[in-house]
C-alpha cells in the first residue's frame, strides 16, 4: 500500500472522529441512512461568472430547505468540489479551507451540519499514485463509501451537467444529473420542482418510503 495513502487513511480516519477541518475537507458522523455526495457548486452555491469567487451570498437557500428534509430523514451527505488553483499554491488551499468552515458554520446553523466537505481533482498527474487528498472524484466517492462504511449501490452522487460521467463498468453507486432550469415560465417554480424531483429521486436511489 502506497505510503502517501496510508498516512492520508490515518489522518482522515482521525478527522471523521475529531470533526476536525484539515486544508482539503471535513469529515464527522451526522446522518445514519445511505450516502449522498453533493456537488458544492452550482448546486450548494448558485452558479458564478467563469473565474469569479463564490461568496455566502451564494448559498442557494431553497436548496438548504431540501437539505432540511434530507437530515430529518436520517441521510448521510455532504458536499465535494474540485481543486482548481495551482497545486503549490498554498496560500489559496489555506484560503478555500476557511471559506469551507464558513460554509459549514452556516449550515450547522441552519440545522444541516453535513457528514463531510471533501476537495477532489480532476485526475492524478502523470506517475502519480492515488494519494488522499489531491484524489480524483472517483477516488474520493468510493473512498468515502468505504469509511463510512456504505453499500455502493445505497451511495449517490448529484452532479450538474449534460452528461454522466460513469459508465455501467463503474461501481454501481447511482449518478444524479441535477436539472437545468428551462429559459421559460418562473425561475421561482422552476426551482422548487426541481428540487422536488431531486428529493424524490435521491429517496428511491436510499430505499427511503
């Protein structure tokens, strides 16, 4: 077993146990029922102008009410993003980590402290084995199915875009496309059956009545 990856298994395992914020994420136990990933951006946090910094004001605050409904149901979530400043950048991961603990101050607040804030990668560099963290979202969805100790076919993952990303040959946990809103009719209504649909499909991916 890679080093790299034994050490970053201890530290995290020591994470989930502490509720402890690291540069890369937080991991604790909250919910009990299955395991949803959230993409954070444009889904947690509205959708911003290419290069443009998210902000709290961002938080889409519908979307914290389904939140709600999810925690009151017992469901294990929390939310990943990608590493997207230069890796040597060091002063820009302090930064991210402090705006992650914003976040989650806010939704601890609001009653929906999440399971775990996770920061993943496109893919690995070249000749570099799969460490954590700096792992791939791939790495990252069955790596956190593994500690919190869940069935890959009760773990979803919610994600914008047009495309899913994972074939049958990946491990059967269930992708979600988050919806785009239609051009016509009301951007209010629009976003409530949305978030309907997508409670309504993340219940039957879990099992959930």
């Amino acid at each position: 077993m890679d080093l790299g990856l034994r050490e970053s298994e201890v530290g995290m395992k020591a994470a989930m146990e502490n509720d402890a914020l690291n540069v890369h994420g937080i991991c604790r136990q909250e919910g009990s029922v299955g395991l949803v990933i959230f993409e954070r951006d444009d889904i947690l946090l509205r959708q911003r102008p290419q290069f443009a910094d998210h902000t709290l004001g961002d938080i889409d605050t519908e979307f914290l009410a389904m939140l709600q409904d999810m925690r009151e149901l017992g469901v294990r979530f929390g939310f990943i993003w990608r590493h997207t400043t230069f890796p040597g950048n060091r002063g820009a991961r302090i930064d991210s980590a402090r705006f992650t603990q914003l976040l989650d101050d806010l939704l601890r607040v609001s009653g929906v402290s999440p399971d775990f804030w996770m920061e993943t990668t496109h893919s690995h560099g070249p000749g570099q084995p799969p460490r954590w963290p700096g792992a791939s979202e791939l790495d990252v969805i069955l790596k956190l199915a593994e500690w919190y100790e869940v069935d890959p076919t009760m773990t979803v993952l919610v994600r914008k875009g047009d495309f899913y990303h994972y074939s049958a040959a990946t491990p059967a946990f269930t992708e979600i496309l988050y919806p785009r809103l239609n051009a016509g009719g009301s951007r209010d209504s629009g976003r409530r059956a949305a978030l309907v649909w997508l409670r309504t499909k993340i219940k039957h991916a879990l099992k959930l009545p």
